[in-house]
C-alpha cells in the first residue's frame, strides 16, 4: 500500500468539507484507494475563465477546496479558460454576456497567477490553457462536438429553460459552451502529463460538469468525479458575492478593508463563511454557534475570529492584528484612520461620480443606495443628493460610506 497519502476516510472527510455536490462519492472513494495503492496522486482539475481581473472571496472558495486536494498529495490542474471565455459562460446569466478578446483574456489571466498563489500551492499546481487542444479543434470539429448532444437535453439546463420561458435570447455560441468544457476534461484525460480524475466548480456548474464525465464515458475513458462547493454569500447577506452587486471582499482589498467588511456581515452569515473560507474544525463551530445560541459567547468574538483568519490569510497574522486594532479604534471608538487617500476630482462633478471616482462604491447604483439611506456624509454631515455638487476649495473633503470607507476629496 502507499504510504503517501493519508487514509482514504480521512481524505474523504475534508474532501466532503462544504462540498454540495459529488457524483459519485463511490467513484471519488474508489480513486482514491487506487491512489494509495499506486502511489499516483490524483488529477485535480479545476476551470477558470478570466472574465474579470478580480478574485474575490467567492472564487477562494473554490480554491480552498483545490488547496484541500493539494494537502491530501494530490494534484492540481488550474486550467485557464482563455477559448472558453471568448464565449463566455452562460452559467446563472439572465442575459447574453459580452465576449471578451483573448488579449483582454490573458491580460485578466496574469493578475489570477499573482492572486490565486495567496492558496494554492506555486510548486504543486500544473498551469494550463485550454486554447491548447480546443484552438486546433476548428470549424469541423466543433460540429462533430456539436453533434454529441441534443437541445432538448442542452435545455436541461435550469437557466437557459428561464430564459426561453422568460422570451429573453439565447446565443447560438452560449449552448456550446457545456459541450467545449467537457471537451478539456476528455482531452486532459488523453495527456499523460495532465489527466482529469475529478473536477472541481461552484454549485451552479454541475451541469458543465456532468457533461464532461458523460463525453468521457462516451470515448471510453474512465468519467471524472464531480465536486461542487457552494455559492458564498456576499455581504449583504442574500446575493451571491459578485463585485458588480458592490457585495464582495477582493482578494487584494486591504487589511482593514478585509476586517472591517467582515465584521459588517449579518450574524447568520458568519457559520457559512468560518467553514468555507477557514480551516476551523466543522465541530468547533458547530460549538460557537450552539454557545452563541444560549448567549453564552457574544456573536462579535465569533465574527472577530473570522475577520483575523481572512485578514492573515492573505496578507499575514501581523497584518490582521494591526486592522483589528485598527478597527476598535476607529470604528468601535468613532475615529478615523491616520492614513485615508487622497484623489483630486474636477469641480462640477455630482456627488455620486465622485463617491465611484474614489472607490468607495461599486458602481453608481450602489452610490444611490447609500445615499437614500443617510450612509454618506461630508465632514460630517450627511449627504443624501447624489446630484449635489462641491464647491472646490482649498482644504480636502473628508467622505465617509457606511461605517469604515473614508477618502479625501480635494475639489477644484
């Protein structure tokens, strides 16, 4: 027996850890004993297209579950999307999305090789394009791929029936999508360098996914295991984290921007984060959470605790310190930062394309919001007219957004 992997139920037990789906948990057990038999590490594959130059923490939670196979010895193919991105993928789309060019691809694809290394493993972690095998593949191969499969079953899929139930249009190039991204898991098997043993994606990837493991079966190779984690929860407690819903963490946010973006999430939400975003133990926080139940621990402490992990995450346990101190400084006694940026904007501007201007909202919608709500004010006082206008002056405007979003406004 092989003696470099732990014990097949250990492995299945974190490998279970937050998964939603996994077909079929017997085919998973059954590679992974195989694994330990031969001494071969599992081929761990894992699709991205870089529609955007962004991580946030949603996609780490993906990427926690590939750095959990990495821990186990097992292998790790991270696959840039940069053919299946000029697509586009329809995935929970309600509307056709705009195709990027491949040199907009690449370009959001290196700032994902500098972001993803904050979880994976550099040394262990195989890079690869599928651009590789699915380039070469050419018109006609794209028909006999399109011929493998029927509409009737393309339109299993839940949101392109919402779609055409809903008369809103379907592109003729989203519905090939599923078929190219089984495509990568069959030609991946056939590399000897590579191979495709299971393959990882969110919980509204499982169609994609089960189309590989059946065009895989259908060229006679061993079908890929399937594995999906949930979708994370953005900050507003009820839309998935997206960073045009102006809900999300970056990967690459600041210290204090981590923390404090933390601490500002609904109490309910902090179990589903502590378990998909850290590596406490699943019966610990099952403990937190019966202790906050009974009032026995203050939700705060718990929240803290989670706020510290993300921050030291990413950018290391004296980082995390210094933004919880940060914090209580500032946010529990009232305070603001000692350093807040300081942007120059052109007099005249309305308020709202200020507050994008200088980052501190995600878009114009947001800035809206925020403003409705009385959660804008200027040198203290609060701003509700996204239309208002500064007057330039030589001293800066001190902004401030919600609870920890502050900038110098210096108008003239």
């Amino acid at each position: 027996m092989g003696t470099n992997f732990p014990p097949v139920d250990e492995q299945l037990a974190l490998l279970r850890r937050g998964a939603v789906d996994l077909v079929s948990e017997a085919d998973l057990q059954r590679k992974l004993e195989r694994s330990r038999a031969t001494g071969k590490p599992l081929a761990v594959k894992a699709g991205f297209d870089p529609s955007s130059p962004d991580l946030h923490l949603g996609h780490t939670v993906l990427l926690r579950k590939m750095a959990h196979f990495q821990r186990l010895g097992h292998r790790v193919i991270f696959l840039i999307g940069d053919f299946t991105g000029m697509i586009g993928d329809p995935t929970g789309k309600k509307a056709t999305r705009p195709q990027l060019t491949r040199e907009e691809l690449l370009a959001n694809a290196e700032t994902y090789a500098r972001q993803v290394y904050k979880i994976l493993d550099r040394e262990t972690t195989v890079v690869r394009f599928n651009s590789e095998w699915l380039a070469p593949m050419g018109a006609e191969g794209l028909i006999r791929l399109a011929g493998k499969w029927t509409l009737a079953r393309m339109m299993e899929r839940d949101d392109f029936r919402t779609r055409w139930r809903n008369e809103q249009p379907i592109s003729i190039h989203e519905l090939l999508y599923p078929l190219v991204q089984g495509k990568d898991s069959v030609e991946m098997a056939k590399l000897p360098d590579v191979g495709c043993d299971v393959e990882l994606g969110g919980h509204d990837q499982i169609f994609n996914l089960l189309v590989g493991r059946d065009l895989m079966k259908e060229e006679g190779l061993e079908p890929q295991v399937c594995l999906t984690v949930p979708l994370l929860v953005g900050l507003d407690g009820h839309e998935k984290m997206s960073k045009s819903l102006g809900n999300a963490i970056a990967v690459e946010d600041p210290p204090r921007e981590v923390y404090g973006k933390t601490m500002s999430i609904p109490d309910s939400l902090m179990w589903d984060w502590l378990l998909l975003l850290t590596d406490v133990a699943a019966s610990e926080i099952e403990a937190k959470k019966r202790a906050v139940a009974a009032a026995e621990l203050h939700p705060k402490k718990v929240k803290q605790e989670l706020a510290r992990a993300l921050v030291a995450q990413f950018h290391g346990a004296a980082a995390a310190a210094e933004a919880e101190a940060e914090f209580e400084r500032i946010f529990a006694a009232g305070g603001v930062p000692d350093e807040i940026p300081e942007t120059a904007v052109a007099a005249g501007t309305a308020l709202a394309d200020l507050l994008l201007g200088a980052g501190l909202v995600a878009s114009k919608k947001e800035a809206g919001r925020l403003l409705e709500q009385g959660a804008v004010s200027i040198d203290g006082a609060t701003a509700t007219d996204g239309r208002a206008v500064l007057a330039a002056r030589d001293e800066p405007y001190l902004v401030k957004v919600g609870k920890r979003r502050f900038a110098r406004l210096r108008v003239g």
